[in-house]
C-alpha cells in the first residue's frame, strides 16, 4: 500500500467472514488481517454503503437499525404534529422517515415476508403522524403491504435505467 501511496484508515476499515449462520460463531473469532503493520480484527457486522451486513450474510440488523432510527423521527414528529398542517407533515416524515427506507431497499429484494414487515409497519406508523390517526383508530387499521412492491418498483425502474443505458456504467456492465 505505501509504494501506491495509499494509507489505511484503521478507524474506517473493517473485516467481516462471512459464512452460513451455523459457521459464524467461529468465523468471527477468525485470523486477523495484516496490513502493513496495522491489525484489522473480524467483526459480526460491518457497515457498508449504508447497508449493515452480518456475517451470516443476512440484512435483519440493518432493517432493525433503520426500524429504530424512523420510529424515534416519528416519535419526535408526533410530540409536534399539532403545530404542523398536513404538508408540511409530509415534508417531515418524508424527509426523517421515507427516505431511510427507501435508501438502499434494493437489497431487501428476495427478503422474506417478516423481513418486509418490520419496514410496513414503519411506513404503518408514518401513515397514522401524517394523517393524524392512532394506531387503532378506524380509517388506517389495515393499509396495503406496500413495501414488498416499493422494492419491486425501485429494483424495476434500476434495471430500466441499466438497459437504457441511463445507469451508473457499474451498474450497467
């Protein structure tokens, strides 16, 4: 790395084994990698992109990660919601809410049904601020399973962009 000039970040830089969920026990406590004269130790998950992956390959602690950070926005949004008109709630849930879920849900493709429903009752709930509901209030006691098709959209509309050309070119080779 030096006769490239590059220098490691040790801070930024982590190391993840990744194996089946009955192995990753031991691949955690695996080899540390060398570089140079820095130690790099295996986590059980790293950060990436904006997508938190375990070593048994699964997004379950990035759903709960983002779960957790949009039901404390919609907490905080709720505490004030009296003083907001309706569009201006809208600004805010999708600004502190929609936009974390949406944010790189083209991994969740493939995931299974409670994987999908953890982010629904997320979007449940930014539902019931914005329109000023409760969560057994009539009107919004049963709304779509939408997430499972957000996904589909946003992974349709990405391949799309991808055979049109119109896509990053990593994408497109």
């Amino acid at each position: 790395m030096v006769v490239n000039r590059l220098k490691l970040n040790a801070d930024k830089t982590e190391l993840l084994w990744a194996g089946s969920k009955y192995c990753s026990a031991s691949l955690v406590s695996g080899p540390p990698l060398w570089l140079g004269d820095e130690t790099i130790t295996a986590s059980d998950q790293v950060r990436l992109l904006g997508v938190t992956i375990s070593s048994d390959l699964s997004i379950d602690k990035h759903v709960s990660n983002t779960s957790l950070s949009c039901f404390y926005w919609l907490h905080q949004i709720r505490k004030i919601r009296c003083l907001l008109d309706t569009e201006f709630a809208k600004t805010l849930v999708h600004a502190f809410v929609s936009s974390r879920v949406d944010g790189c849900n083209t991994v969740l493709a493939g995931s299974s049904k409670a994987t999908t429903d953890r982010l629904q009752r997320v979007l449940n709930a930014a539902a019931r601020v914005v329109s000023g509901t409760h969560k057994f209030d009539r009107g919004l006691t049963h709304l779509p399973h939408c997430e499972l098709q957000r996904i589909q959209f946003k992974l349709g509309v990405t391949v799309r962009q991808c055979l049109r050309g119109s896509a990053p070119q990593y994408l497109v080779n």
